[in-house]
C-alpha cells in the first residue's frame, strides 16, 4: 500500500461551455496531512475537489486515490474513501432531519442499525451539535448547518476529509468555533478556501492554484507568508500577519 | 404587486408549531393520520339537511387544539382566509332551494341556508383538522406514516425533498422578488413578463441546486434508494387515544346529541 | 380551482382516491424500473420550485387583479408524465396540509383534476405532438396555450361533476359548467401564455439547461400513446364503474354503509342527483327524517314555498337549544384544558 493518499497528475478539464478550469495541476497528499487549497474566485478549488471523489472526470491526466486509480469503476470505492463537504450546507443537507441526514450515509455503507446509530451519534458529538439531532435543516442556523454537514461526512469515516469554503458567510464567533473544531481532527484534512487565516490556523502545507494551475506549494507558514506570491494570485496577506 | 405572500410565513409558523412537545405531538403520526381522516370522512358523510349532529363533532379539533397548544386564534385566521371555493359554490343553496324547512319561534328557514350552513360546517371541520393534524405532526413524521401506510416510496421521498427545500426555494424567491422590486421601484415589475424572468432565474437555480445535491448524495453513497430508519411502533398510549377518539366518533355520528341535550332542557 | 372536502360525499371522494393513488403507483412503478437516480433530487427540488413559484403573485393583464400559476403543465414538459404526476401530487398534498387548501379527503380529486389532465392527456396528445418535429418558440407557445386550456378545461369539468355527484350543492349542471368553465378558460389563457413564454424563455437563456433536465428524464423516449390512452381508458372506465356502482346501489355508498352499520334508517336515501334530471326528482322527494317532519308530500310544492306552514317547531328549537349547549360544553372543556395544563407547568 502506498503512504500516498491522492496524487494528482497532469490533470486537466474543462466545463461543457469549454471554461478550462484545470490545465495541469500535479500534487501529492500523504496520510495525516492537512492542506489548505488557496486561490482567488475562479481558480479551479471547486472544480480540483470535485474530481476529489469523482464527480468531475478528468479530460486528461490521471487521480490516484490510495491505490485505485479514478475511473468509472473505481469510483464508488473511491467515495468511500474521500468524504466532501461542499460549500453550501443546503445541499449537502438534503434529508428532512439531521438524524436521517447524518445516518444517509451510513446506511448506505449497509451497517446495521446499532452500528448507523453508533456513528451517528459519535459523529454529531464530535461536532458538538448531538442535541440538534431531531431538527429539520431549515430551522439550523448556517454554523449549525456547517457543523452538520461536516457530521455527515465524518459519519462515513473517510480517510481523508476534503472541505470547500467550510467558513464562507460565518459570523465571527462561529467562525471560531469551526476554525476549533477542524484543528481537533485528527484527520487527513483538505481545505479549499480563500480564507487565508482559517488555512494558516489549521493547516501544516498550502497549495496556491491560480488559472488553473499550481502557483506554489510548501508549508502554510512560509507560502501565505509570501507577499509578492500572494499579490500575484490576487490574494491578501492572512489579516493575522498583516498586523505585524 | 409581485408580492410575496404572507403564505410563506404561514407555512413557517405552522411547521414550527409541529415540533412543539405536548402530548398531541407525541402521538404516533400514522395514528394521528388514521383518526384525522377517520373523523373527516364521518363528518362528511352526514347529508345535506344535517346541522345538529355536526356540531359535537367540533369536541375532536377543539381537543387538539387545546392539548397541542395551538393558537386558536392561528387556526381561526386560516379559517377565514383559506379558499373560499366551497362557500361560493354553495352560497347558491339558499338561493336555489327556497323551501322552508324549519321554523323557530315562527320564523322560517328554507331547506337551502339549512344546506348551507351544513357545507360551511363540514368546511369548519374538516379544515380545522386538517390543520390541526399539520400542526400536531412533524411534516417528516407524516411522510414516514404515509410509507408506513403503503403510498408509494417515491412519493414519500418527493414529499421529503419538497419539504426540504420548499423553505430553501421560498428564500431565494423572495431575495429574487426583493432584488426585482428594488429595481423596478415598484413601479414595472408586475406583469406576467417579469413573472415569467424571475421564475426563469429561480429554475437555472433550481436545476443547478439540484445536480449539487445529486453530487452530495453521491458523495455519500447514493443508489438510487433513499434509506432511512424509523423505528416507531404505536405505543399503549397511542392505541388508547385511537379506540377512545373512535368510539366517540361512533357515538357522535349516531346519537343527535344536541337534540337529546336540548329535548331535556325544554322538558 | 379546489375541490373542497365540505362538497364532496364520501363515495365520491374515496372514489377519486382510488383512482388517484392507482396512478400514483402506476407511475411509480415506471420510475422505478428506469429512472435516472439524478432524478430523485431533480424531480423534488422541480416540486419546491413549483411551489415558491405559486406564491408568487403577479397582476393579470387588463384585470388589475392578481393571480398565481398553478404551474401543472411546466412540470409535466419538463419532467414528461409519470414523474411530473408524482410531482404534481406531492405539490398538492402539501398545499392540502399547510395551505388547507381543499382538504384531506378532496386531495384525491385535486390529485385527479390537476394531475392526470396536463400529464395524461394534454401532454402526450397535444404538448408532444405539436413539438415533436420542432421546437420553435411559436410552436412551444402554442402547444403550451392549447395544453394547458385543455388540461384546465377537463380538470375543471371534473370539478363540476364531482360536486354533482356528491349532491351537496343545489347548483344544477348547466348552470356550474357556465359558471367554471369561462372562468377557467380565462385562467388557462394566462397560465398557457407563462407557460409557453417559462419555456421559451429558459430554452433562450439556458439552453443546456433544458438538456440537462431532458436528459434526466429519459423515460419520455419510451413513451407508449397506445398504453397511455388504454389505460386513462381503463381507469376511467373502472373509477366510473364503481363510481356509478356506489351510485346507483346506494345513494352515497358510504352513507349508507354507515348508516348500515349503526341501523339507523334515518338517511333520505336519495340524496345525490347523479344526473341532474334524478336532481329535479330528488328535490320534490327530500326529505328530513331526523325531525319529524311531517309534510313530505308538501314538498312537491317546492315552487310555492311561500304558504309552507311552520312545520315541528318543537324539534328545530330543541335542535338550535342543544347546538348551543353544545358549543357552548365544548368550549368549556378546551378552557379546561388549556388551564389544567397551565397549572401543570
Ligand atoms: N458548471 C460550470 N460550467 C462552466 N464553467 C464553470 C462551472 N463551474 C465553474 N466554472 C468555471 O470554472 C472556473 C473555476 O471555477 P471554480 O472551480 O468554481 O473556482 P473556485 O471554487 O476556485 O472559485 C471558473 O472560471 C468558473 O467560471
Ligand atoms: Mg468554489
């Protein structure tokens, strides 16, 4: 087995509208790292984490993830692996309770009863949010419904949890308390976003993809760090360092 | 006006009514359902000239209402508002049967406002319960009995989803509506050619919303079956409150309590 | 327009129950066997959309007043029958419930009335036919006026016949037909023009969305006009069965089954006209056994009512006493309620 968990090579892909939102971008991830995907609006983040678990095919190049390579046939397996929490809750939220949500998955793995009632609970204490079980989505507040979201995929156990703009639109305070949550997971974690600070708080290594491409790719630290870098991809300094 | 109506936060006020705790709510929703159209075809079932017997059947909504903890007042309101298309179809009785049928104290009462009155009554109750019935029970817990009670899978799992996103939708049309109105300065912006723009955009939307969620489900090993556990069985407290509120339906459908009631009072 | 669970009589409405949820598994069954899985989400999120689109009030031209879609027919084109039928039926039930609009029991005719005709009728006999070889915006503009016409026109008929056969109203045929249909014509010309122009409009601006949906919904390839037309046949030719069975045997068949079972005999047993000529008949016969009411013979002078004596006023008056007592108990017990449950918290 190899210790890479994706590796990314040469792919590429455009939209049916012949948008080229990928044109080449090679990348590997090992077991228990986190990474933050970082890139101005229109970058290609959405679109490289939809080709996480196989939702988009690449038109050239090739996905592995763990030892399957990505295809048709693989795909299924693949989805069990690679647990996505997309960016907007209201569609990853499609169940009319959380229960029924966060157990959607489990269920379909095929567990026993006793077994989807385990993970469910385990899954929404994690993340702090056991006592909403019985409500319907629509009455969650956005952080409720992100914090959910986030249940429902660690429910399936992934080995590698892929996140696209788990802050986006949070209040401050429960921006925070995202931001403690994802730093208690033991996960192998991506995060794809264009909060900068939420990636230097959370993740160890950043990518930079702009147009496309990969722009840089090193240890947050030193990668967010990098004004003229950051300048070039139409990104800002993390607030957090712009103080100094 | 291109308005959003006030339906949509009636919608919203009645759903969370249903997660209210009291022990209306904690009935099983199957029993709930069972006893709810139990009672609505009894009610409708009695014939034209009937009002008496009727009147002691308002014992069943009034019940609820008070045990379920619902606003009378709520209920009332959605009385008045609601479409009105049995009251004008039979606002023609009285016009159309003028026959006396009753007198009291010498003054007549033709067999057509007795009719009449007689529809609005079933229109008070079988509303009221079904209302009632909403208000007391979770949309899902309803959508669980109704698979219970053998409708379709498919249509259950299209009920969810329109559940679901009905307040998802009903938000994004009225940021739609607002943005519109804002533009026009109320002034265009109502005829049927902006409906048809902004029910344009909301579609685009829609569609895109769904292959979003598609692309969720899959991510979480969708099939094609939507799986869900519900494990209730009707409890004791349930079988009670079924056999007592029948029984009393019986009873109610075949005494003329009222007439009893008012014999002995003129006795 | 409606059904209203106050005009219907039991036979009628668990008759078109019947015959909706057979549909209802009809199509399911459909779906099952060949359905897309995107549609799953595709046809509930379409349902929602429907749904927020009818509330949605728009002013209708030349009227000044305002008026909402029903949006039946959108869904039947942009889903083909069997999953916009679902669809349809799972709008109207949650309209039903939250709206109470019609009611629970007159949901089976309102599945009926709004459902079968776009999807069943005008849909494949007049929406595909006129489209079929090209879909130009005229052509879309007026296959969707024609269907939906069509489609409210029948739907709106059935409306007319089930509160007929129910006998609660006194309106004769003629005179409900001239009344609903010019309404509902009118209506249907504002519902095909948003239609036609919905569709146009979105095929204009987002082509590939029409695909994306037309894709998804597959199953219209498969369509079969013969199977569709044998069996709206059979399922008219079996719901009117047994509507006419209920009919013609008793009355109003759960009436009497009710009434069969409590022994009572009380029921006039003539209470439904199920053709308006038996209606004239009817009203010189009806009569109150409930309340001895004593001239039933008097009532074949129903035209000159106005020497009608005062007939029992023993019984009316006992009856409006205890209707008030009634009333009256009852609205004791819920204060009781109410107050034994505030002491409780
Ligand atoms: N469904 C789509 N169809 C066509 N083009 C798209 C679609 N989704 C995204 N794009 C285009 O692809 C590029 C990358 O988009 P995306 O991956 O969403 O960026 P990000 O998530 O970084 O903001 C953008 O130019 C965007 O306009
Ligand atoms: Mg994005």
């Amino acid at each position: 087995m190899s210790h890479h968990i994706i590796d990314f090579k040469d792919v590429h892909f455009a939209y049916p509208d012949r948008t080229e939102a990928l044109s080449g971008i090679s990348f590997r991830i090992t077991h228990g790292e986190s990474v933050g995907i970082v890139g101005a609006n229109g970058a290609g983040k959405s679109t490289l984490i939809s080709h996480m678990n196989g939702y988009l095919m690449p038109a050239k190049g090739r996905i592995i993830i763990g030892d399957a390579q990505l295809d048709k046939t693989t795909r299924s397996d693949i989805r069990k692996k690679v647990g996505v929490v997309f960016q907007n809750p209201d569609d990853q939220l499609f169940m009319p309770t959380v229960f029924d949500d966060v157990s959607f998955g489990p269920l379909n793995l095929g567990l026993s009863e006793e077994r989807v009632i385990e993970r469910v609970n385990e899954a929404l204490n994690t993340v702090g949010c056991y006592d909403l079980k019985d409500k319907p989505p629509h009455r969650l507040s956005l952080g409720q419904k992100r914090a959910v979201s986030i249940a429902t995929v660690i429910a399936m156990q992934p080995d590698i949890l892929v996140m696209d703009e788990p802050a986006a639109n949070l209040d401050p305070k429960s921006r925070r308390q995202l931001i403690n949550l994802l730093k208690e997971f033991k996960h192998s974690k991506i995060i794809a976003s264009h909060d900068l600070d939420l990636i230097l708080d959370v993740c160890e290594r950043c990518i930079v993809i702009g147009a496309g491409k990969v722009r840089a790719d090193g240890p947050a630290g030193e990668v967010l760090l990098n004004e003229k870098l950051m300048k070039e991809n139409n990104l800002e300094l993390p607030l957090s360092l712009q103080r100094r | 006006m291109l308005t959003f109506d006030k339906e949509y936060f009636n919608i919203g006020y009645l759903d969370t009514l249903s997660y209210k705790d009291t022990f209306m709510h904690r009935i099983d929703p199957r029993i709930k359902l069972l006893t709810s159209l139990a009672f609505i075809l009894l009610v409708i079932s009695f014939p034209k000239y009937e009002i008496s017997k009727m009147i002691p059947f308002l014992v069943f909504p009034v019940v609820i209402l008070s045990i379920g903890d619902i606003p009378l007042i709520f209920i009332l309101k959605k009385l008045l508002i609601v479409s009105p298309f049995a009251l004008f179809v039979g606002i023609f009785n009285p016009i159309l049967d003028t026959a006396p049928m009753y007198s009291i104290y010498g003054v007549g009462i033709s067999g057509g406002w007795v009719s009449y009155f007689s529809i609005i009554m079933k229109f008070i109750l079988t509303i009221s319960t079904a209302l009632l019935l909403i208000a007391t029970t979770s949309f899902p817990g309803i959508c669980i009995a109704l698979e219970k009670l053998f409708v379709p899978k498919i249509l259950v799992v299209q009920l969810l989803f329109l559940y679901r996103y009905l307040f998802v939708l009903a938000e994004e049309t009225m940021r739609i509506v607002r943005a519109r109105n804002m533009r026009t300065f109320g002034r265009k912006g109502q005829g049927m050619r902006v409906f048809i723009q902004i029910a344009g955009t909301l579609f685009v939307r829609t569609v895109e919303r769904s292959e979003r969620i598609y692309h969720a489900m899959c991510s979480r090993g969708f099939d094609g079956r939507i799986r869900m556990m519900k494990n209730f069985k009707p409890g004791f407290i349930d079988i009670i409150f079924a056999v007592v509120t029948i029984t009393v339906f019986v009873i109610l459908r075949k005494y003329d309590i009222a007439k009893i009631l008012g014999d002995l009072i003129l006795q | 327009m409606h059904m209203a669970d106050a005009l219907l009589s039991p036979a009628v409405g668990t008759t078109f129950w019947a015959g909706s949820l057979g549909i209802i598994a009809y199509c399911s069954k459909r779906l099952k066997n060949d359905i897309n899985e995107k549609m799953v989400p595709l046809m509930g999120v379409l349902a929602a959309f429907i749904f927020a689109g009818q509330m949605i009030n728009f002013t209708i031209p030349g009227t000044g007043s305002s008026g909402h879609i029903g949006g039946g027919m959108i869904l039947a084109i942009l889903l083909g029958p069997s999953a916009a039928f679902i669809a349809i039926a799972s709008v109207l039930a949650i309209q039903s419930l939250f709206f109470a609009d019609g009611g629970i029991l007159a949901l089976g005719c309102n599945i009926w009335n709004m459902g079968v005709y776009p999807c069943f009728v005008a849909y494949p006999l007049i929406y595909r036919t006129i489209t079929r070889r090209d879909k130009t915006p005229g052509r879309i503009m007026i296959a969707s006026m024609l269907s939906v016409i069509v489609a409210l026109g029948l739907g709106s008929f059935s409306v007319v016949l089930q509160t007929l056969l129910s006998g609660r109203s006194e309106l004769p045929f003629a005179a409900f037909a001239a009344l609903m249909l010019p309404i509902h014509l009118a209506i249907a010309v504002g519902e095909g023009f948003i239609t036609g122009g919905f569709v146009n409009y979105v095929r204009s601006v987002r082509p590939e969305i029409f695909d994306i949906v037309e894709g998804t919904g597959k199953l219209r390839e498969s369509f079969s006009m013969k199977k569709v037309l044998i069996s709206i046949s059979l399922l008219v030719i079996i719901t009117g069965g047994i509507l006419s069975w209920f009919a013609s045997t008793h009355p109003d068949g759960l009436e009497w089954s009710i009434e069969k079972i409590y022994g009572t005999a009380e029921l006039p047993g003539h209470e439904n006209g199920i053709v308006p000529k038996l209606k004239d008949i009817q009203e010189k016969t009806t009569i109150l056994p409930d309340y001895d009411f004593a001239g039933k013979e008097n009532r074949e002078t129903a035209g000159t009512e106005k020497s009608w004596p005062a007939v029992n006023a023993g019984a009316s008056v006992s009856g409006l006493l205890g209707s008030v007592m009634v009333i009256g108990l009852i609205s004791i017990f819920g204060f009781v309620i109410r107050i034994f449950k505030r002491i409780r918290n």
